[in-house]
C-alpha cells in the first residue's frame, strides 16, 4: 500500500445532470466540448505522446468521476480494500438532487492536479480510470424517450492546454477507443450507467430513494469487498441459495461480483427479479422483519434504524422499508 495520503477536504460537488464518462459531467457555459456528436465510425483528429510539450498538463487540471470498474482497478492497483481506496483517493459527490452518490478522484491539496501525477507521469497508468482512457473524446449514454435502450454519444474535447488535437494523427473513435482499452471499462460499467440513467428517468413517479437503498447502491456501485462479505452473511443466504447465485464463483471473481451487484441492484431499485430467491424466503422476512419490529417497539427503541445491519433484504422496488 503506498503512503501517499491526499489531505485536503471533502467538498460537497453539486449539478451533474448526466452521467458524462469523460472529465466534464458539468461542462461549464463556455464549454471545451466540441459540440459535434460523433459516433464510433467517425475521424478526429488527436495524438497524444511523452514527447509533446502539454505532456501531463491534462492531468493537472482534473474532476475525474470514477465508476464502479474504475474504484476496482485501483484498489487492486493500490493493494488495498475498496473501502481505503474511497475513503483516502475519493470525494463523494450527488449526481443528482436525490442524493446519488458519485466519487470523483481526489486532486493535490489546494491544486486540481490528480493525486496519482508524479513527476515521470502518471502512476497508475495501466489501470488509470474511464475518463483518462477517454480523454480527448468524452462519451455519454443517452436514452431517448419513450425508448428502453441507452445509446452512446462521442464528442471532442478541446482545452486550450492540450496540444494533442495539432498532431497530424486522424482515428475512427473505434480505433481511438480500442487504442486505449476503454471497451473493457465500458462492458463493466455499462449496467451501472443503465441503473443511473434509469433511476434518474423514473423522475418523481418513483421518487427519492429510500435511505437503505440509497447504502444498497453506495455498496454495489463503490465497495465490493464489502459486498463480497455481504452475500456470504445469512441475511443474504437465508435468500438466495448460493450454488443457484453461483457463490464460488463470485467469491473468486471480481468482474463476475460486480456484474451481479448490479442485477442485485436492478432487483432492489426495479424490482427485476432475476435472481432466484428460495422459496418462502419473502414471507420469511417479512415475518422476521415484524417480529424485530415489534421487538423494538416494546423495547421502546422506537423508530427502525438503518444500519449495516440493515443491508438485509429489501422488498424489491425502491419503497422505504414499512413501520408496520
Ligand atoms: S496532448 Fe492533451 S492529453 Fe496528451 S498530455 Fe498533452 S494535454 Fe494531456
Ligand atoms: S489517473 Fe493518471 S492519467 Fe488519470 S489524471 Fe491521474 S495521473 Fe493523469
């Protein structure tokens, strides 16, 4: 684990309204973004090397909003938990005004330079996060209206710092983005950004999340080590059996934990149950549920809490758990 530890504050970052995989989720009126939509097939022109003279400027002006396949990559790359990582390389944002936590990646104290820029470049270059494969492009997922499928957008991004769009280098966005391995990034967090378009659509039909749902998805989006402890708790087991989940699998895969947070997290927000549960597991928890309930009333705790504790079972939707 390496002793570098970033100490300026948490700031509160608010206004993302779209869920940008690129640096700008809150691309300012006058906006470096080329407002040309490109698509995957599409030339610009750009090339970026050690031998230019911008070379790392990018990286000292940075809001770089990690995903869930990032946080992955760079705790592993850090030898350390997902919970260290967050808390020691990450500020928490909303991404909207229901209070979706989003992490952006911690900058230099005082400084917008990125905290993994040292003087040879960047540290964790193999495993650098969506945003710093992506850059020049930026990409957004756009569903459109009344449609149930997420496209992809592509646009350029220009700063005046970056020097790269003066090279004489043309690619397709597909060559640039296969240059860089982005397409492995986005199959891992293409779910999650489904999960966020999808929440932020159902507008005020569905309305603001539940304070469990809202740790469920902080969990499944940010911290899969303790998910990899959650689902091997009984609260989770008494649910779902683990050969029909494929708990060995799960335990020893990380890419194959994270695509199943996300069904377990479109089975809690949506209610899409496509993981199995036990039978007679739902009235078994609703009955365990009123029992600790009434526990509590009589013990005079009065309201139910949230806790860890609580990571137990949701209903399937989004409702706040009944004080029934
Ligand atoms: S060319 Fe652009 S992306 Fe490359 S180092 Fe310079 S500023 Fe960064
Ligand atoms: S992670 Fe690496 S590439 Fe990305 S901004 Fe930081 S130093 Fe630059």
């Amino acid at each position: 684990m390496s002793d570098d530890k970033p100490v300026n504050e948490p700031l509160e970052y608010e206004g993302a309204e779209d869920i940008f995989e690129g640096k700008f989720s809150d691309i300012p009126f006058e906006s470096p973004v080329n407002p040309v939509q490109l698509g995957l097939d599409d030339e610009f022109q750009f090339r970026c090397h050690p031998g230019i003279s911008c070379f790392n400027e990018c990286c000292r002006n940075t809001d770089i909003q990690l995903l869930p396949y990032d946080i992955i990559r760079l705790k592993n790359r850090k030898e350390t938990t997902s919970y260290d990582f967050v808390a020691r390389y990450t500020l928490p944002f909303q991404m909207d005004h229901h209070g979706m936590p989003g992490l952006k990646l911690r900058t230099r104290p005082g400084t917008r330079e990125c905290v993994f820029l040292s003087e040879e470049g960047c540290t964790v270059y193999e495993d650098r996060p969506t945003a710093c494969r992506y850059y020049a492009l930026g990409s957004m997922g756009v569903r459109k209206k009344d449609s149930s499928t997420v496209e992809d957008m592509y646009f350029v991004v220009r700063e005046p710092h970056c020097k790269g769009h003066e090279e004489p280098k043309t690619q397709t966005v597909g060559e640039y983005r296969k240059e860089q391995g982005v397409d492995k990034y986005d199959a891992m967090n293409r779910e999650w950004r489904d999960i966020i378009l999808k929440k932020r659509s159902s507008g005020p039909t569905v309305g603001a999340p539940s304070g469990r749902s809202l740790q469920l998805y902080d969990m499944c989006s940010y911290d899969m080590d303790k998910f990899r402890e959650f689902i091997q708790t009984p609260g989770f087991t008494d649910i779902f059996d683990a050969d029909v989940i494929g708990m060995d699998r799960l335990l020893e895969d990380e890419e194959a934990l994270l695509a199943f947070a996300m069904r377990f997290l479109k089975q809690v927000l949506f209610g899409e149950m496509t993981i199995p549960q036990r039978e007679g597991a739902r009235e078994a928890r609703l009955e365990q549920r009123r029992s600790r309930i009434q526990e509590r009333r009589e013990a005079g705790a009065g309201e139910e809490h949230v806790s860890s504790k609580a990571y137990d079972m949701p209903e399937g939707g989004d409702a706040e758990p009944k004080k029934d």
